[in-house]
C-alpha cells in the first residue's frame, strides 16, 4: 500500500532579499552581458555573465535564490540545448529565454520544458526587472521546498522498520485495533509505536504526521510502505 499524494502543499516563504539572490547570464553579445549586469546589479541583484554554455555548465552554482537569464540563439550549443543539458545535470533553475530571432515553435519548446518566461530584444527594463524577481521568488519557493522535505525525510529516517509500518497504516486511516489485527501486535504496543513515530517526526497531531508522511511519499515516489 502507498499513501497518496499531497497536492499543492507550499511553504510560505516571505519576500526574498534582492541582494542575497544570484543572476546568470549567458549570452554571446557583450552589450546584452553588459546591458543586464548593470540593470541588474543597479537593483542591487548579484549579476554573474557567461559568453558561453560550457562556460555556465563549469561553474559552481551556490545554494541561493537564483534564476538564468539565457539567450536561445549563441554560437556554438544554443540555449534550448544548454537548458535540456541543464536538466540532465540536475540543474533547476529558472530560465527566462531571450531572443530576437524567437517564433512560436521555439517557445513552445523552450516552455513545454520549463522555461520560466520568454521576451524579445529588445525588452523593456521595467518588464525584465518583474519578471526576473518573480523567477527568483519561485527559485526561493523549491529551495525552502527541497529543506523541508530533507528535514522531514531525514525526520523518518530514524523511525524503526515496525514504526514505519506503523504510520503508513496510520496514514491509510485505519484505528489502532485494525492496525493492531494487521500486524499481529496488541493495541497498546501499536499505540507506543505510533507515539514514538509522531515524537520522532516532530508531528503536533495525527493531520501533521500525515501531512508530513505525505511529503515522504511524494519525494520517494510512494514510500513509506507498509509490509
């Protein structure tokens, strides 16, 4: 058996620090480089430029909000290439494309796998400025996602095999004499394991352990299961 899967479960996260996030830029045309880096860094957003793909994909990347400015149309691998690249090593950024050459084929791509946006040069400063802070909202959005499944994940990891059993049967909504007739194991001791499993997770309530093993299930695909 498997527990379902939380839909549309957030983490509320405040506005971030404009200064505290990351813009990449890659481009092939020093005054577009130059153009962003100073529109950017003049809003007081930390600005790194690449002339090339490669040039990006060797960098390191550090754990702040972030987003990729990148243009479809550079010498060498495109930006469509650099993106599908980007995913296959894991790299989840949000990408707004630019492009002055663009057709609706090219965008369709570019957002059926993920781009964040799409805008033509010449762009206004004022609508790349929006879009460019709602992208590294977003990012900040994954990233306090990502912590707190790590937190809950490693949370589980230090429940024992039988209390595992426990609260996925607890989860599929059954009473601790069901879970109890399952297992073959007396009611008091389902009801230790269930409170240990619930102190361990930190869960204040039987909603919020559920909750929190539903967040398990979505990053391990359908674990925790029950034997």
């Amino acid at each position: 058996m498997t527990l379902s899967i939380l839909i549309g479960a957030t983490v509320k996260t405040n506005k971030i620090l404009l200064s505290e996030a990351l813009v990449y830029v890659v481009d092939d045309d020093v005054s577009i480089r130059s153009g962003l880096s100073s529109l950017l860094r003049s809003e007081g957003i930390q600005v790194r430029t690449f002339e090339s793909s490669d040039a990006f994909l060797s960098t390191e990347l550090p754990d702040v909000p972030s987003c990729l400015i990148l243009d479809v149309r550079l010498r060498g691998a495109s930006g469509l290439t650099l993106q599908q690249e980007a995913l296959r090593e894991g790299i989840r950024l949000p990408i707004i494309f630019l492009t002055a050459h663009g057709d609706i084929a090219m965008s369709v791509q570019a957002m059926k796998a993920g781009a964040f946006d799409f805008l033509t040069k010449p762009f206004r400063d004022q609508h790349m400025l929006d879009t460019v802070s709602a992208a590294l909202q977003r990012d900040d959005e994954l990233r306090a996602q990502e912590r707190l499944v790590a937190d809950i994940q490693s949370k589980y990891e230090t429940l024992t095999p039988r209390e595992k059993e426990v609260v996925a049967f607890v989860a599929e909504g059954l009473m601790n004499k069901q879970i109890a007739d399952r297992m073959g194991l007396s009611e008091v001791t389902v009801k230790i394991h269930r409170a240990q499993a619930m102190r361990k997770m930190e869960a204040r309530a039987m909603p919020d352990l559920v909750r929190k093993l539903q967040r398990v299930a979505v990053q391990n695909q359908g674990a925790p299961k029950a034997r």
